[in-house]
C-alpha cells in the first residue's frame, strides 16, 4: 500500500487524497506511543502496527527516521505554543510585564505539557532535537514574541533594559533550556534552586514575573519526568 492509503474509521482501508491526513496520522500515533511507552523504547514497527494497514514504506515516504517524527511531533507542538504566544503578544489590554507575566504562567500551565514531560525524550541521544529547540528559541521565538513585549514594556515603563534583544534571548534561554529538568536531568530539588535564581534574577531586572505557583507547577512537571524514566 501507498502512502495515500489510511484506515478508516470502520478499519477498512480508505484513499486518502490529502497527504498531510497521512502525516497527521503517523503523528497522532507516534506522540500516543512515544507516551505510552517512552521515546527510546518506541520502534517505527511499533508506529506501523498501529496505523493500521499503513505500510512501512509509506513512513518513510514521509519520514527518514523515528527522529524525524519526533521533530515533527515537537514542531507540530511548538506551532501551537508559538500561536499562544502570538494571542498573548497582540493585547492590547496589558503592559509589556503583564504580558510576561501571562507568557510565563499561561505556557507552564498548558495540559500538554504534562504529556511532553511524560515523553521525556533523551535530549543526550537526540542532539538534533535539541538543536531544534534552541534554534526555535533564539531565531523564532525570541525576535518574534519576546522581543516586541519587552519593546512595548520599555515604552510603557513597565521593562526596563537597554539590551531588549539579548533580554529575550536569555529569558527564553534560561526558561526553556537551563530549566529544563529533561535537558539537565534535574531533580526536585535542583529545579527548586534553579527556579528561585531565576525569580531572583527577574526581580534584580526589575521583573516581577514568576510566582509561588509556576514554581509548584515546575516541580510538578519535574516530577512526572521523574517517574517516567
């Protein structure tokens, strides 16, 4: 079978004139099994058993390799990441602060963070994905979404700075990767002491932007990638 065949809802096997249906498939069920049984111990066999009828050719007609559908899962997350971002960017009823503020609690807090951590992908064994994530950081997320915020603050007196682009590039550098308990294998703890640096150097910027709660909410993401090693 061809890669513009997927299984129907009735289990029979249905042309599929759209392609990216196909890519969304392969998606849905390799971040379902990258869940249920870890990255590392995931194989493309694995994918392919449960795509019912799908070929392993029509995988790779799509995807070099179960790293590339990990990319592809972690981009497909961060589009929807970015796109809250860009909501929070736009509003007009916020100062630049405020608008951290909502940046640091709304991005914690989303529910799929909660699947990411379960993931828990071996950043050691995946240098391009971790390639991938500061290359999102630095050249996307940081001149598009932070940037302007903190240009806006500066404006209205709520951000003080006079590096607004190295700003954003080290909230973002710090948050997404220093923090991040699957790139350094933090405990507890270790988030613990990394989080309250962070607050402290927020604050000694004049941010007041991370609270008691990101802070339990950081340990609880730590937390379940803790238990799902």
């Amino acid at each position: 079978m061809d890669s513009s065949h997927v299984e129907g809802r009735d289990g029979t096997v249905a042309r599929n004139k759209h392609p990216e249906e196909t890519v969304n498939l392969i998606l849905d069920v390799a971040f379902r099994l990258f869940m249920e049984k870890g990255y590392e111990h995931t194989s493309i066999q694995d994918i392919i058993d449960h795509l019912g009828g799908l070929s392993k050719g029509a995988i790779y007609h799509h995807f070099k390799s179960k790293e590339d559908i990990l990319v592809a899962v972690t981009d497909r997350i961060t589009a929807e990441s970015n796109q809250m971002l860009a909501d929070i960017r736009d509003r007009s009823d916020m100062s630049g602060q405020e608008k951290l503020k909502t940046i640091f609690r709304e991005s914690i807090r989303r529910p799929v963070q909660n699947d990411i951590f379960t993931v828990a992908p071996d950043f050691h064994k995946n240098p391009k994905l971790l390639f991938s994530l500061l290359h999102d950081t630095i050249d996307e997320a940081a001149p598009n979404y932070i940037l302007p915020i903190i240009k806006q603050g500066i404006l209205d007196g709520s951000i003080k700075t006079d590096y607004p682009e190295q700003l954003a590039e080290l909230i973002l550098l710090v948050a997404n990767v220093w923090m991040n308990p699957m790139i350094f294998d933090s405990s507890e703890e270790e988030s613990y002491c990394k989080f309250m640096v962070f607050r402290q150097m927020m604050q000694g910027l004049g941010l007041d932007v991370v609270d008691d709660d990101l802070l339990e909410r950081l340990q609880e993401l730590t937390s379940i990638y803790q238990k799902s090693k």
